[in-house]
C-alpha cells in the first residue's frame, strides 16, 4: 500500500511592513545545501512572471520580479530576484509569497533551504 502524497508549502514573509530583495531560493533533499536537483518553480526568478509557482497573498501585492538592486547590477545568479514587498506582518498561508509542492520523499527525509538576501 503507498501512502498518499502530502501537500505542504514553502512561505516567504516579514515579520513587519517592508522589504527585502531574494534570490535562488533552494530547496533539496540532504543536508548540503545547493547540492541537488531544486524542488521549487522559479526559485532564481529568472522567469518574469512571478505567479509561476508562487501564489502571493494581497499584503504581498507590491512584490515583483526586478532586475538585481546591487551596484554592480548583478543577483546572486542570473539578472533577475524577487522584491518581496509587505504592506504588514505576514505569517503563512493567506499572509505570505508561497509555493505548494507535493512531498514524494519517505517520511523522515530532511531537506535544506537556501537563499540569497538583501535587506
């Protein structure tokens, strides 16, 4: 008998009103971080339209894809991140950026998340 896959979410969010510029957002299975194939959509944000993958609640509304913030004009990779911008406090679910993706390792499997960050 196999068990069902379970549903979960990855949620981006602020603990206040804000923003932050996020790049290469990775997720994989194990303990190194970057080693692996990436579970999430358009975790680089190269592709230009954000809800590919991403489902984003409306205090999240200002948030866009844009091209690197840095002087040298370059993102942790590619030209593209994420400027996550929150009118409140998230908190998950209906207060967050997320991305649902289908858990279809055993229980049990740990995961590591990375990202590239500008405050």
């Amino acid at each position: 008998m196999t068990a069902p896959a379970i549903n979960t979410n990855l949620f981006l969010y602020l603990l206040s009103a804000g923003r932050a510029y996020l790049d290469d957002i990775r997720m994989v299975v194990g303990t190194n971080a970057d080693t692996g194939t990436n579970l999430l959509v358009n975790g680089d944000f190269e592709d230009p339209v954000l809800t590919n993958g991403w489902i984003v609640a409306s205090i999240y509304s200002g948030s866009r894809i844009t091209n690197s913030p840095t002087v040298d004009g370059q993102a942790a990779s590619g030209t593209n991140c994420l400027l996550l911008v929150g009118s409140s406090a998230g908190s998950g679910n209906t207060a967050a950026i997320q991305q649902p993706w289908a858990l279809t390792n055993p229980p049990g499997t740990v995961y590591t998340v990375s990202f590239s960050y500008l405050p």
